[in-house]
C-alpha cells in the first residue's frame, strides 16, 4: 500500500530529476477535462463521445442496426472533428518537438479557445441543443479532443494518456502481483482512472442538477489554468523538455 500511495504522490507532485518533470499533473488535470467534456457529449448531445471515439465506431453500428437513440450522423460528426484536431495537434506537435512544455503549451491554446467557443455556442443557444448547434458543439468539443489526444500521444507519459482507459486497467491487473507482476505504476494508473471519474461525475451532477452548460464551463477553467501554467513551462530549459 505505501509503494501504491508513493507512486500516487509522485505523480502528482513529481520529483525534479523524474524524465517528464511537471508533466504528469498537467496531465491528470486533462484527463478530468476528458470526463467533463465527455459526459456534457453524451448526456446532452444524445449518445455521442467527443473524446473517446472508440464508442463512437461502436455507437455508428448500433445506429446502422436501428438501435434506438442513437445517430449516425452524430457519431460521424464526432470522428471527423476529432481526427481534424488530431492532425491539428499533430501539427503541433512536429512543430515542436523539440521542447515538449511548448508543444503543451501551444497545443492547450487552442484547446482552451475551442471548447470556450463551445461553452459561448452552448450559453447562447440553450438546451435543447439541436440542429446546427448540436453539430457545432460536436464539431468545436471533437476538434478540442483531438488536439488534446495528439499532444498526449507526442508527449507518451506513461499511463497517462487523457482519454483511453483500458489499457490503463488491464496494466493494473496484468502487472500485479497476483498475476505473478511487479505491481508497477498502480498508483498512477488508479490516479489516471480516478481522474476519469471525477470528470464524468462532476460533469453529470451539473447537467442533471444545474446548467448543461457547466461542464463546458469547469472544463475551460481547468484549461485555462493549465495554459497558464505551461506558460511557465514552454520557457524551461530543464532535462524533462527534451524529445523522447
């Protein structure tokens, strides 16, 4: 349990010398985001992820099979935004590569800006979101999705994706010690998954007791913070800012 709780605390207060420096926070943080994001998506969009496009390939055959509450169109809209953000962030992050708190930095600039315009959309036009400003909000959250993926995936903290838990989960079991592992990085993997909840609990508990909107809105904050942030860090010259 010490050696769980160790590798928590490091995460989120990582040691100076550790390869990816101030990282691994900025990286929980987004993973909250993923969770707020996602859960506006699904409970007020109707049956459609922004971040997590595994259950969009899924939910497109269950829309094609005639299965109730669920768009094709939607679930379409949502993978073309997201891979858009991705190449996007891909940009980015060939771009950058050569100091990693930049390529954060400049990759959370547009992701603020886009589910802020995402917030201003679902302010503006108010629940119901349907026709033009469903699309739209699908459209802005999947963009800023993809960014966020693209980033996470040049940058490859371990275990700390942002968006893709299973993996995460099965290293959990995998590397334990019951199935003859080391028990390796469960504290960070159970951060990254808690990380998870947190974002699509708050975010349910805004739009089924307050504003659908709100997520949207906790989400930009998060951002905002963490763009201030790597502000700091884009300037570092430390080891951790150097390319894998």
């Amino acid at each position: 349990m010490l050696v769980v709780l160790r590798d928590a605390w490091t995460t989120v207060v990582p040691d100076r010398e550790d390869r990816h420096g101030p990282l691994p926070p900025v990286m929980l943080a987004l993973t909250v985001v993923t969770g707020l994001v996602d859960a506006f998506s699904y409970l007020v969009l109707g049956h459609v992820f922004v971040a997590n496009m595994t259950g969009n390939v899924v939910f497109s055959g269950f829309a094609i099979a005639g299965a109730a509450g669920f768009s094709l169109a939607a679930s379409l809209a949502a993978l073309a935004a997201f891979a858009v953000g991705a190449l996007l962030g891909g940009r980015i992050a060939h771009r950058t590569r050569a100091h990693r708190g930049q390529l954060l930095h400049m990759a959370l600039i547009l992701e603020s800006v886009l589910v802020l315009a995402a917030y201003a959309v679902a302010q503006s036009t108010g629940s119901p979101y349907d026709g033009d400003a469903r699309y739209a909000l699908i459209a802005l959250l999947g963009l800023g999705m993809g960014v966020q993926n693209a980033a996470s995936r040049a940058l490859a903290v371990p275990d700390l994706t942002t968006t893709v838990l299973t993996l995460t989960i099965t290293g959990i079991a995998s590397d334990s010690r019951a199935a003859g592992g080391k028990g390796g990085k469960v504290g960070r993997r159970t951060l990254s998954a808690l990380a998870m909840f947190i974002g699509g609990l708050v975010g349910a508990v805004a739009v089924l007791h307050g504003n659908p909107a709100l997520p949207l809105l906790l989400a930009s904050l998060l951002l905002l913070g963490a763009t201030a942030a790597t502000h700091v860090l884009a300037r570092s010259d430390a080891p951790w800012t150097d390319p894998l």
